[in-house]
C-alpha cells in the first residue's frame, strides 16, 4: 500500500494548532501523524489523497489567525512499529487502571488492564484525548455479558477494552482495510478471541444486530449523518459513547440524538475534546 508523507508549517505553531489539525486531517483520509518540534508529518494512502479537497479544509481551519502550508512527497517504506517507537509512541496509563503500549516497550507500568498496541499506520495508541477519554469512560461501564459495536475502530483499542471489562461480544468496522487488518492484529496480540471485524460504514448496519453498547470515535459530521444507523441498533437501555468533536459541538450532537430518543447523560472533556454518553 503506497503512501503520501505531507509535511505541515503552521503559524503559531503550538499544540493546540497541531491538535486541531490533526483532526482536520482525519476528516481528509489521513490516517498517522507524527509532531515535530515545529511542524506535522502526517501520511495518507495515495488513493484517497484529493488535492482539492485538502486545500478547501486547510482553508476553512477553525483556528483564528493560523496560517498552514505543506509540502507533500511519497513516503518510503518503513518499519513503522520503529518509527512509533523513536517518535511519539510511548506507554500510557489511563485512569491509573489502564496501560498501553507496543510489543517494543521496556519496563512498562502495571495496571489492572494491560493492552499492546502495534499502531502501525492507524490511529489509536491512547494518546489521543479522544481515545483516553472514551478509555476513562469504559473503564467505569459494566461490561458483563454485553454485545458491543465499535464504529470507527481503529486499532481496535476500545473493542479491546470492552472485551478485557466482560464485554460479551464485540463487532469492530472501519472504513480503512489497513486499520481492519491492524485490527486484527492486535487483538491476537491480546489474545482476544470474541471480536469480529469489518470493513465498511455505519450504512452496513444491520437493524437486526442489535447492542448494548455503541463506541463511536469518529468526528463531528459523520456521528450527525450516522446517528440514526446507531439508534436503530441499539436495545432498550443501551448505551452510546460518542467523542472525536469539540465541547462546542455538544449542542449539535445533542439535538440530533434527542431526534432518536436517546436521552444525555453526561460529557467529559480534555484540552477542548468531549466526549458524550448517551442511553435509550
């Protein structure tokens, strides 16, 4: 699979301009990053990569007075568990319960759940406010004996998760065939066994298949247009667990749920990131 390695100069070139950018990007088809000092390497296949597209989203960038260029070129081939490794990912712990790292680490922390993430190309390590948000989120859920949908997966991370806290099942989709077979990867890497893997969107949902848990970390216009698809999925009481979208968003979010009669709970945030619980 070829890929493009854009580099991104932004000014002011702080974290939070590269935090929004990021998500920006993820919009756009690209799928890793990796911060410099003052710039973002970020990659995306060749085949999904549109000029146009990028250049209009560069254009809107919801961030005042920031200006960003980039310069783009076809990225060789790595060994990118290494590159990881030397550049960015690192142990985590979340909720002092939670440790995540890769097969490469040393000396990691004990927690009560232990989860290795080989992240390859797809987005997912923790690190992210978005996935620690949602991780802190399913470590307080009650898992025992539930059927759970992770949309957006990823690397499998939160599907991972809600099988080590007594999910019962899980289904896993995404769009990406590189972060399905990461996916799978990963979760032999934790020796799970009772997760099923897709490839495809919220519009290959089956009304039929229902659940108790819905896990979707994605961004603010695809939950809008996929809401719906979730709703429809879910049992009486079940749980939907939104991120990937701004505190400012909540409102939107909110409204369209209450269209399907899932009632809010609550929300956390971390840096400007939120994320949502919703019940039916």
């Amino acid at each position: 699979m070829k890929y493009f390695e854009c580099t991104f100069h932004a000014t002011p070139a702080n974290e939070t301009v590269f935090d929004i950018l990021s998500a920006v990007l993820a919009e756009n088809g690209f799928e890793s990053f990796i911060p410099e000092e003052d710039h973002l390497k970020a990659y995306i296949q060749q085949s999904l990569y549109n000029e146009f597209n990028l250049e209009a989203a560069l254009n809107d960038f919801p961030y005042p007075d920031a200006t960003i260029s980039f310069e783009i070129k076809e990225a060789e081939d790595k060994n990118w568990n290494e590159e990881w490794e030397k550049n960015f990912f690192q142990p985590i712990v979340i909720g002092d319960q939670c440790v995540i790292h890769s097969t490469f680490h040393k000396d990691v922390p004990k927690a009560d759940y232990d989860i290795v993430i080989n992240p390859q190309m797809a987005f997912g390590t923790g690190h992210h406010e978005t996935t620690s948000l949602l991780i802190e989120a399913l470590l307080k859920e009650d898992f025992t004996g539930k059927d759970v949908l992770d949309m957006g997966c990823g690397t499998a991370i939160l599907a991972i998760m809600a099988c080590m806290r007594g999910a019962k099942s899980c289904t896993a989709i995404d769009i990406d065939e590189w972060c399905v077979r990461n996916s799978i990867e990963n979760l032999e890497l934790n020796n799970i066994n009772n997760v099923t893997v897709k490839l495809g969107d919220a519009s290959a949902l089956n009304a039929k298949e229902t659940y108790d848990v819905i896990i979707a970390n994605i961004n603010r216009n695809i939950l809008l247009e996929d809401m719906k698809f979730y709703a429809a999925c879910m049992r009486p009481g079940a749980t939907l667990y939104m991120s990937g979208f701004y505190v400012e968003d909540i409102p939107f979010i909110s409204d369209e749920a209450r269209l399907y009669g899932l009632k809010f709970v609550h929300h956390t945030e971390k840096n400007n990131w939120a994320a949502v619980k919703f019940t039916l």
